[in-house]
C-alpha cells in the first residue's frame, strides 16, 4: 500500500476555463444546443479534483476516477467563464472521495461528488496491456 498520509479531508483545487464553442453539447455530441456541455462540465470538476491531490501523491503513482454523481442546473453560454472546485471529504485506504460544483459568471451551475482511485501506474498498464492480449 503507497504512503497516502498526505491526503486529508478539506484538501481544495480548483480548475477553469472560458466556454468555447469547443465545449458546447453540438461540438462534443451531447446535445444541439449551443451551451456548455455537461460532459465538459464534469470534466472541468474531475480536473480540480486532480488539483487537490495529484501533487500529493507518491511517486508513479496518480488517481483515476471511479464515481460521479453530479447535477447540471444552469445552462452556461459560449464567452463566458466556468471554474470548478473539488473538497476532499474522505478518505479511505486509497479511495479519495470529493464534493464538487461548478459555477459560471453568474450562478452556480453544477454539484455533487466524485470518487477517486490510486493507483500504482506501472501495475496498472500492465493489468491493461494484459486484457490487449487476452
């Protein structure tokens, strides 16, 4: 098991962008309308999640997503900037757990939480590489 001590509840990151036309439901197939997808949304948080922890995590070692449970409430039009915050609210063996939201210029668009998984790179590419050649 990696030394994950530094991780602790309360660890914040943050992520952010200017929506694009790049990011809107049409450009990534999520939707017609030209708002920001929710997809892009979810990336956006799953990114300040990583700003919370990866910089704490050991050497050869990063976290991969395993859970979302996220609403998207307000439509965020192209132009207009969107940042993202994570919270580390658990952490349980090497399973980090977050809550997250989004918000644009505006109001508040999107929330909920995330879980994330660390993982040992080396052994991980290789459990891949394995199910390649099966």
């Amino acid at each position: 098991m990696p030394d994950l001590t530094a991780l602790k509840e309360g660890l914040t990151g943050t992520a952010a962008i200017v929506v694009g036309e790049e990011h809107t439901a049409p450009s990534i197939g999520s939707g017609r309308v030209h708002v920001l997808a929710t997809p892009v949304m979810i990336n956006l948080m799953e990114a300040a999640a990583l700003d919370a922890i990866e910089r704490l995590l050991p050497p050869g070692h990063q976290s991969l997503g395993t859970h979302l449970n996220v609403g998207h409430y307000a439509a965020t039009p192209v132009g207009m900037g969107l940042r993202a915050s994570a919270v580390v609210t658990r952490v349980d063996g090497r399973t980090v757990e977050f809550r997250v939201e989004a918000f644009d210029d505006k109001e508040r668009v999107g929330d909920g939480t995330h879980a994330r998984v660390v993982v040992n790179v080396e052994r991980f590419d290789q459990r891949v590489q394995r199910k390649l050649s099966k």
